[in-house]
C-alpha cells in the first residue's frame, strides 16, 4: 500500500490487488480492512488522510455532473 505519513491510502492497495487477479485469472476479492491506528497522532493523520479522500470523490462526482450536464446541453443544440 502507498503509505502517507502513518496512513495509507486505499486506492494503491485496489490497484494491486486488481493487478494480481488479471496477472493470476483468479476470482476478483478486495481486502480493504487495515490496522486501525491506535495514537492519537495516528488517529489525526488518517483523518486528514481520509477527509482529502473524501474531497476528492466529492469533487470528481461534481466535476461528471458538469460535464454530463453540459454534454446533454450541447446535444440537444
């Protein structure tokens, strides 16, 4: 997994995982359970970490509501 700090981030681990199971042919299972971290620095840092995720899915949602709004918009011209 790519490591931030203390935390670690989902997406490099499904890439891997996705990865192995076209390199292998086998059935496709994603193991997203981590370490939860136990300090409360560890705690702060997987928030942050987290919360950046978390803005980003938000903003790509957006971003292909735009985009699929305008798409219809120069469709329908």
């Amino acid at each position: 997994m790519e490591s931030t700090g203390d935390s670690t981030t989902i997406w490099s681990s499904l890439e891997l995982d996705m990865n192995y199971s076209h390199s292998h042919k086998g059935p496709q299972q994603y193991c997203l359970a981590q370490e939860v971290p136990r300090t409360p620095e560890a705690l702060r840092l997987h928030r942050n970490t987290l919360t950046m995720e978390l803005l980003w899915l938000q903003q790509a949602i957006d971003s292909r509501k735009k985009y699929l709004s305008l798409k219809d918009r120069l469709s329908i011209s």
